[in-house]
C-alpha cells in the first residue's frame, strides 16, 4: 500500500470517529497527550513547558567536564566562573574536546571511552561539552538549533579561559557526534570570527545532515574554521562530493566508529584513528 493509499484511510478514519464521536469514547486532547508521551498530566505540562523552537539555551544548562587520567572528572556550568578555573590544562598539549549528540550527555559512555581513549596515547587535555538539558528533549528541532548557541557560548568561554592564545587555539581539535558536530564547527566559527586563528582539527562523527538540521551547514562552514576537517559518516553511499575532506571507512582500520555505534565495550579502540 502506498502513502497516498494511508493517507486516504488515515483521512477516512478520522472523519468516520468525528461523525459518530456520540457512540465512541473518544479521549480529551490532554488524556491523549498523556498517553501518546506516556505521562502524568504533571509531566506533560513539563515537557510543553520546555517546547521551544528558538534554540534558547542558558549558561547553567552548559557544562563542561574535564576527564582525568585516573578515571576521575571534574565539571562546572558556564554559568559558574569560579567552578571554570578549577579545570587545569597543560599548554604544551593538544586539548580534545568531545562534544555529544541528541538524546545524550557528557558523562555517556562512549564519551567516557573515548577520553579514557585519548589519555591511553598521551593526550591528557580531554574535555567533554555537556549540553544534556537542551539535547535531550521530544522537540529535535530545538535540540538542533540550540547547536548554534551552545557553540557560541562554549567558544566564548574557550577564548577567554585560553586568553586568546593563537597557539593554544590551534591546539584544539573538537570532536562532534552528530548535532555535536556541529556544534563543534559552530565553536570553531565563533573562535575564528572573535579571535581570526583557526582551531587545529574538528572531527565529525557520524554527523547530522543538512536535511536534519535547521540552521547553518557544518558542510559549508567547516572548511574555513580549522585547519584540518575530518567528517565520518556510517551510511558511506549516502556521502556527496562536498569541498571538505571525507575520511572513508578505509582509512579507518581501528574504526572510531565503535565508539559513536556503543558496541561491547571489550572491544579495542584506538584514538589514533581522529588524534
């Protein structure tokens, strides 16, 4: 049966329930709301209360972890100078920041892998981006276009915590899954426009598409933010020719990919594949 075939039956049973709605038990807008979210009437309101479709995101629903080589983190909010100085950088290093997607945080475990990952090859400046709150709601048209805002704001607080060091700029390499990638090329973007340096790598793993996303391309603005672009897609076919570098699953062989697809987690990951 074809869409148009469902669409005339869906069509139909709507009217035939609005012209006998006397002999059906036809559920209140808010009973069928709460079912179709499986939620109590409290919860509903919580979930319309947070519907947004203008990307807004606040300091505090920002957070940014620091992993450790022991296995330990620190975190603190944007919105907590004071927390922020506490995290400890080595200057004479790369600092990777891993930033997660939709429906998922800082503290999830492929992050926790991969950070566990770069500090098994000596990289030991490893922070995550958790921007949990504003990713991890019904509306993804929301989630994506906060992408924009967390990068900005997370740009801001890197530009000021580096104090506008060209060299510790070039240092970083931003690592996105997903809408996380690009809010990664949004941080990239903001550095760029507020400072002129461009940061040294921003790596996409598996990253939302311009279809997906509602706002700026990660496909048009990468390429002028950094100094080496790295996008990384599961569904290779669906790949177009763009001006960016493409990294096949070829030149892959330790597939970072186990990571972002959180497969057993006995299997081996090598970071070298985006250090």
């Amino acid at each position: 049966m074809g869409r148009t075939s469902y669409a005339g039956v869906a069509i139909f049973l709507l009217s035939f329930c609005f012209c006998h709605n006397s002999a059906l038990d036809i559920p209140s807008q808010k009973d069928f709301l709460c079912s179709i979210f499986n939620a109590t009437e409290k919860e509903l309101a919580v979930i319309v209360a947070k519907f947004s479709l203008t990307g807004h995101v606040s300091l505090n629903e920002i957070k940014i972890i620091q992993y450790t080589a022991d296995g330990g983190n620190y975190s603190a909010t944007l919105s907590d100078p004071e927390g922020l100085k506490a995290i400890n950088l080595d200057s004479d290093q790369k600092i990777v920041i891993i930033t997660h997607g939709f429906w998922s945080s800082g503290t999830t475990d492929w992050v926790v892998n991969m950070a566990t990952a770069y500090h098994g090859i000596g990289i030991r400046n490893t922070l995550a981006v958790d921007w949990a709150e504003p990713a991890s709601t019904i509306n993804y048209v929301g989630s994506a276009r906060a992408t924009l805002n967390v990068g900005r704001l997370v740009a801001e607080w890197l530009v000021s915590y580096l104090e506008n060091n060209a060299t510790l700029i070039q240092n970083l390499h931003l690592v996105g899954h997903s809408l996380g990638a690009h809010i990664s090329a949004f941080i990239g973007q903001t550095i760029y426009n507020l400072t002129d340096v461009k940061v040294g790598r921003i790596s996409g793993l598996d990253f939302a598409v311009r279809s997906q996303l509602p706002c700026s391309s990660i496909r048009r603005n990468c390429p002028h933010l950094c100094d080496l672009v790295q996008m990384m897609r599961k569904k290779w076919k669906h790949i177009t020719r763009t001006n960016i570098c493409l990294v096949s699953r070829r030149q892959l062989p330790n597939k970072i990919f186990w990571l972002i697809m959180e497969v057993p987690s006995n299997l081996h990951v090598n970071p070298k594949a985006i250090s």
